[in-house]
C-alpha cells in the first residue's frame, strides 16, 4: 500500500512531485552493490539499475522479451555474423543529452573489458559499429543465434557523461575501487536518481521526459529502497505499513503475510538455483586440516559431499517446503535444463562414507565454508544445515556467513574453497551458465568460476555454442557439456529457488521469474 508519511511529505516538499505522486517504499534484504552498470552481475544490483537505466532489449514481468532502446533487431541480411539493432529516436538521458549509437557502441565496448563482469554475454563480439546515429552492428565471430537474449541486463551508458566524470573504465569492484559511476547514475530509464546511502536508502523519482510515458503505467512516481537485512525486521516493516513492498518474505512469515488485512503474499518458482562450489584444482587447499594436498580435488569426495546432502530436509525444515530440490545447477526455465539430470541427486550416507573412505578419508577432514547471509533466501539456514549433514561422513565443516559484499569478492578472487552461490540465467540458455561457472576462468570467461576447474576441449565447446545456429546440433553440445559437469561433480546443487513477494493489497503485479521488479509495470488498483 502506498502511504504518505511524515517522510515522504518531507521528500516530497523538497521535490517538484506533482501533489498526486504515488511513493512506493521498496525493501529487501540486500542493497545493490553498486550503480556502476556494468561492475556486477548479481540480482539485486540489476535489479536498482532497471529502474535507472536500460537495456536495448529486456524482459517484461513475464519473463518475455521486448524492446527497450532497440525497437527492431536482427541478423544482417548481407552478413550472418552481424547483428542489426534499430535504436530508438527521441531518447533522452536524464541530464537531457541525446541517446544514440555512439552511447550503445560505448557501452558495449565498456561491458567487453576487464573488469566489466558482462564481459562473458559478450565474448563472442569482435566488433561494435555505430554506421548510423540510430542503427548498430555487433560483429560476432560467426553466426551467434542468441546474441539478443545477452543483452537483456546490458545496460546503457552515456559516452559524455562517463568521460566528464572519469568513468569511462569500469569500477574494479572486487579489488575494492570506489568511483564517480559506483555512487552516480545518468540512464535513460524512468526514474531518476534523487539521492544514494548505499546499504542505508536510495530514493527515486519519476523521469518526466521518459520516452515511455504513453506505453507504460508509470503510477508509481516516487520509490523509496531500504535494505533490511534482519529478516524479522524486515517482516515487521511490512506488517506494520513501513513499506509497501518486499520481494524476499521470509518462509517463517509467509502465513502471516497471506492472513495479514491489506497485504497480499504472491508466489512463484524462480529462474535461480542455489548451489555449493568447491576449490578443486589448487594442489593444496588454505582452510582444511589436510597438509599437501587437496581432497576436493578428488571426485569421489566431491560426490560424496553431495550425497550427504538431504535436500528434501532442507526443503522441509528450512525452506517449509518452499524450494525444489536440484540435481544440476540450471534452472527448469532455461534451454538444456534435463530432468533426468534434475532429479539425480540423492541423499545416500552410507554410500558417501564408502566413497569417503575409498578416496582415503575415512576419517573425514576440515574445511570452511563460505555463505552469504543477506543474499539468498534462508543462506545462512541452508548452510548451517549442510554444516550438520556433512558432518555425518566426518567432514568438520567451519561456517564463515557474511554480507554478500564481502563474500562474492571471495569467489572471484580465488579465496574461498568451499562456499554457496546463487544463479539466475537471464538467457534463458545453458551457454550462461557455462561461460561464467564452467569455462575456465581468463579474460573473456569464467569470472564465477571459483571451482578452478579446467579443460581445455570442454572450454572448445563452451565457446563453439556462441556461433552454432544449427539449433537441435547446439543443444546435443549443451547436453554434452552438462554430462560432463555432471560427472565431475564440479558443484553441489541444492535447490530450485521460489520466491515469495509480500505486497500492499491494491498494488498490483506478477512475480517476475527473475525476481526483478520493475516498476514501470505496476499499477495500484
């Protein structure tokens, strides 16, 4: 429910709202980790940036693709190695400047670099050409059949704007740089940036000269975001009209939530799943109490690990039977998802203790394990819980749960061995999840893959996907590919998120399977 308090009155008194604006007070458990568009790609960060910034293409709440900055696309009739995008005219950025190609081929060359972690959507880009002021080419290195689906969370920067403000190199998030772009936001999309205390609030406000004001409701004309990390806490603001809007209600609450007056409680199966890496390619591991060598490295460990874990209990006890129990790390929305695959896993003590003492750790050993505890829902539940089922076949698990800014750095710097992450595939293609989770990490690939698992023929494969159009040829690879995840056992899969988004009763929307709320849409009845 929209309500105006003695804040948003203050707000609004400082601002040129119409009288009739509508402030929605939006909480989560975690804040974006930053406004830099193209420094991480992580849910809730994109999430912030959809309000601010756009994409040429995007997904509308039902997960459909539709056109955002692009309004046509598709491949050159002259070259199938080229992509044609026709941008949008009469595009403003919020400081008034004009969008156009030089912003898009900017933008895109910004998310190929470095540091940028869309680097991977994008791997297949040899060139970017703006021969037009609202016409773009994306060059690929042959054919690349789902170059769109890539470019749903590719959002678009002005070029001036980056330079004038020194932001033209992408911020290094995890070496911890701070920038002008991290704290500052100039997009094209419907809501303007009023003012940012990251992990404390950010308030948006309508974006008057939005290019889409005829197509979209846009009824929600002020937004308020508070991360609330204290799930109880979070609970409370809801129930007692603090906020409007949560999209991580905790499982504890949900009955309280549907019974509350005024509140509605919407549910729906995610495009997420919640899994465990493991360090299996350093010779010797930091955390354990195994000197010289390393016993993720064995794939017997590995499978054993899995099969200590009894999903259906956690799905139970710790999800009240909000999750869907995963044999494999992709979720059932996305293209070379496999059932069979899917329904693999399968709690077996005994035989892990056998397969323990046949890699020669009868006695078990120690390890940490690395969680979020503001990210996922219930991260630091789930892990506590493995903590007790590994133990089971004499694995001395030490959980380290922090916020989900320092633990991601963990993964991506090489210092974790053992440790939970979340994916989402905004593709809605295995090619995703191969790029940053299986593909050896290096320049263009594997930013997430903090497993350091490496092979070369596989990383062939990975790459030769982004350039098959022969579709039912591409998806024999994908299969392929996933059979040899699933036999190297490289991840422990957990569960199939669902979320649960806790609401004002006269708002009114889907849950979107990517958990990204985008305001446009939603209505107020």
């Amino acid at each position: 429910m929209y309500r105006t308090t003695a804040l948003a009155a203050a707000l609004m008194a400082t601002t040129s709202f119409a009288a009739s604006a509508e402030t929605l007070r939006w909480a989560r458990a975690g804040d974006s980790l930053t406004l830099d568009p193209h420094a991480q790609n992580e849910g809730p960060t994109s999430a912030l940036a959809h309000q601010i910034m756009e994409p040429l293409v995007m997904r509308d709440m039902t997960g459909a693709m539709v056109p955002a900055l692009a309004t046509e696309w598709a491949p050159s009739e002259s070259d199938p190695n080229v992509w044609v995008f026709v941008l949008r005219e009469g595009v403003t950025f919020h400081d008034g400047a004009a969008f156009d190609s030089e912003d898009v081929k900017f933008s895109l060359e910004r998310a190929m670099t470095e540091d940028s972690d869309y680097k991977e959507l994008l791997a297949s880009v040899v060139e970017v050409r703006a021969p037009e002021s609202h016409r773009i080419e994306i060059v690929t290195n042959g054919p690349n059949p789902i170059m769109p689906n890539n470019l749903t969370n590719m959002f678009m920067m002005d070029k001036g704007w980056a330079e004038a403000n020194n932001a033209v190199k992408v911020q290094d998030y995890e070496g911890g740089e701070d920038t002008h772009a991290a704290k500052n936001a100039n997009g094209t999309g419907p809501y303007r940036l009023v003012s940012r205390e990251p992990d404390v609030k950010t308030v948006l406000t309508i974006n008057e000269n939005y290019w889409g004001k005829e197509e979209f409701p846009l009824q929600v004309t002020e937004i308020v975001y508070t991360p609330i990390q204290n799930a109880a806490t979070r609970i409370a603001a809801l129930l007692s009209g603090e906020v409007d809007f949560i999209q991580d209600v905790p499982v504890q609450d949900l009955e309280r939530v549907a019974a509350a007056d005024g509140l509605d409680l919407r549910t729906a199966p995610q495009n997420r799943v919640i899994f465990f890496g493991m360090n299996m390619g350093d010779a010797d591991l930091e955390n354990d109490n195994v000197d010289g060598k390393n016993p993720l490295s064995d794939v017997r460990v590995r499978r054993a690990m899995s099969m200590a874990i009894n999903r259906d209990a956690i799905k139970q006890v710790v999800m009240r039977g909000q999750s869907q129990p995963a044999g494999m790390i992709s979720p059932p929305f996305v293209n070379g998802w496999n059932e069979e695959m899917d329904s693999s896993s399968r709690t077996d003590v005994e035989g892990a203790r056998a397969l323990m003492s046949e890699a020669g750790y009868a006695d078990g050993f120690s390890i940490q394990l690395d969680c979020p505890n503001d990210r996922y829902i219930n991260d630091e539940g789930i892990c506590q819980a493995a903590v007790g089922m590994l133990a089971q076949i004499g694995i001395t698990v030490n959980l380290d749960a922090k916020p989900k800014a320092q633990h991601f750095p963990l993964i991506n710097n090489y210092e974790t061995d053992f440790y939970m992450l979340g994916w989402g595939v905004p593709t809605y293609d295995s090619e995703y999840i191969f790029n940053f989770l299986v593909h050896t990490k290096g320049e263009k690939y594997g930013s997430w893959n903090g497993t350091r698992f490496s092979n070369p023929e596989l990383d062939e494969k990975i790459e030769a996907l982004a350039s098959e159009t022969d579709l039912e040829m591409r998806n024999a690879m994908i299969n392929e590919i996933w059979q040899v995840v699933q036999d190297e056992a490289l991840y422990i899969p957990i569960h199939h998120q669902v979320l649960n988004w806790g609401m004002a009763s006269n708002l009114d929307t889907i849950v979107a399977p990517d958990d990204t709320a985008k305001f446009k849409y939603f209505t107020l009845n």
